[in-house]
C-alpha cells in the first residue's frame, strides 16, 4: 500500500482518538473542575478569616462545623465523624468499652435510642428503642447541638458510676426517669444459641462483628451434634454492622457463586460480593426473623436468602437504612 495512504489513516486514526479522549470524559471533567473550583474558593476563604478577621479564629474547628453543615444538607445518615469517634463507634465490633448499652442517633438534634444491647444495662431498667433522651443528670440536652462527642462524654464512664436521664417516650404522658449503672457492655454478637424442638434450631444476633462468623460457625457445630434438620435465624433488633460479615453469615446458607450483594455508585465500578463453596447450612429449611429495627446488613442477609428462594423472611418492615455507623454508648 501506498506509503501516503498509510500516513493518511494513520494521521485519521489520531484525529478519531482524540477527539473521543477530549469529547466522551467532558461531564467527568467539568465535574471534577466544579470541586476544584469550589475546594480553591473555600480555601481562599479559610486564608481570609485566618488574615484579616477581627478575632483570633481556630480554623480546624470552622472547617469541622463546615464539613458538618454541609453534610446536613444531603441526608439524615450522611454525617461527620472524627477520628476519635469513630474509634468509639467501633469499640463494639472490636473490642471492649464500659458505658449504658445503648446503640444511638442525633434525630432531630434529640438524642435518639435505637437499640438496647442484650444483657446491657439500660435493657435491664427497662429503657427502651424510639425513646428520647431528653436530660443526662439533670441537665437538658435536647435541641443544644448536640454532637456524638457530647454523647460519648455525657453517657460512657467506668463501670459501676451511675447516671440519671429523664426519657420522652412516645404515648407516655410525661418524661420518664431511669438511674442506669454504668458496666461493662457485652460485645458478643450472638445472644442465643440452642434447640427449641427435636428437630429446630434458633440462633440470634444482635450485630454483625469481627467476630460474629466465628460465633455462628461454634453455634451450629453444637447444633449439629444436637441433630438440626430445620433453623430458625433472628434478626430482630439487629442494627447491622461489618459488610464482610454480612457476606460471610450469608455464604453459610447459598450455594457456591451466588449473589449475596453488589456495590456500585456515581464514580465507582459496580462490585459483586458472591458466596463461597463452604457453610455449615447449606441445605434444611431456614427461617429468618426480621422487624423495624433490623437494618444494614440484617438486611443484606434477609434479601439474599430471599432473592435466592433459600428460606422465608418473617416479621415487620425492615428498617432500610443503614445503621451500622450508629455508635454505641
């Protein structure tokens, strides 16, 4: 072929190449140039406070209640957290902490009970979830921006301290009160394990921990030396917790290769979480119970089974939202 005519749709196959690099990404780049722009003007804005305001300012402190704000515009379970509270929120699914055994959300700048931890505390004076707290010794903390920092600080404590609230709790006339003693709150995710007929099994989480498969694979070996044929799994009250163990509580009941959960957003490849091949109750009849307070990855588990015809789902609506970054007290 003509050496011209080679040089002819080599220089054609350029041109095509760049303009598909500068034409298809352009809704990508003038996105990305948006929060460039945005990120450079609230950073001229930081300098100007920091040089020219009247008063000394703490710039980290303006840039957290920024951050905060802002999130405060998308949805109630997009929020902010520092390092230090995140490390609190995760104490329950690692490790140990001492306080009244509550899981919790900032609703409505009222501090909100969602769930009571099993053998905690607060279950055992009879505090109860969807119950406001309204004082913490005698001192009001509702609608006085309340953070979980404040939370943290006003309900953990040593073991054997005491606290008093005064609880809202919906179709009560007035504020109830609790003396809660403060203990040592249990972090095992598995409150029950054990046969309720010949042939039936129950087991009940409450989370979904680092430690949780571990706990449900010991659970079903007794189980199985008890001779289960039929499992009755609960989830009620179980606000979620780690996706991994979502998937690997999953992958005890489906078969290899199927679809336990996928993961996908605006800028991010879709991601398939599939079960393995191993389980210790891949075959026998299953039930799952569920209710307003299962949430996160209670849901994921309850959804898999049920996409997959592998047991029946029993209870209330679920929660259908995330609450494993509630934090724990």
């Amino acid at each position: 072929m003509d050496k011209k005519i080679i040089g002819k749709y080599k220089n054609i196959g350029i041109l095509l190449l760049l303009s598909v690099m500068f034409t298809l990404p352009s809704t990508i780049v003038s996105a990305q140039e948006s929060v460039q722009q945005n990120q450079l003007k609230f950073g001229r804005l930081l300098r100007l406070i920091d040089s020219y305001y009247v008063d000394s300012v703490n710039i980290e402190e303006v840039t957290e209640k920024a951050i905060v704000s802002v999130l405060s515009e998308l949805d109630p379970h997009s929020v902010y957290m520092s390092k230090d509270e995140v490390d609190k929120m995760n104490e329950p699914l690692v490790g140990n902490f001492e306080g009244i055994g509550i899981s919790f959300n900032i609703f409505k700048d009222t501090l909100l009970v969602l769930t009571t931890i099993s053998g905690g505390p607060s279950e055992k004076v009879g505090l109860m979830a969807g119950d406001r707290i309204i004082e913490v010794d005698n001192k009001n903390i509702a609608g006085t921006g309340l953070k979980n920092s404040d939370v943290f600080d006003l309900l953990r404590g040593d073991k054997g301290t005491k606290v008093e609230l005064k609880v809202l709790r919906k179709h009560a006339p007035d504020l109830l009160d609790f003396t809660i003693i403060r203990d040592k709150i249990p972090i095992f995710s598995l409150d029950a394990s054990y046969m309720i007929n010949k042939s039936t099994g129950l087991i009940k989480l409450n989370k979904f921990s680092a430690t949780t498969n571990d706990e449900f694979i010991e659970a079903m070996k007794d189980l199985k030396l008890q001779n289960i044929q039929n499992l009755i799994l609960d989830l009620r009250g179980n606000g979620g917790g780690y996706l991994n163990t979502a998937i690997e509580i999953s992958e005890q009941f489906l078969n290899n290769d199927e679809l336990v959960v996928y993961t996908s957003g605006l800028n991010e490849p879709k991601r398939e979480y599939k079960a393995s091949s191993s389980g210790e109750f891949k075959k026998g009849n299953l039930v799952v119970l569920v209710d307003e307070s299962s949430a996160s990855a209670s849901e994921i588990v309850a959804g898999a089974i049920q996409d997959w015809d592998r047991g029946i789902i029993i209870g209330r609506r679920t929660f259908g939202k995330g609450w494993y970054k509630n934090p724990i007290i």
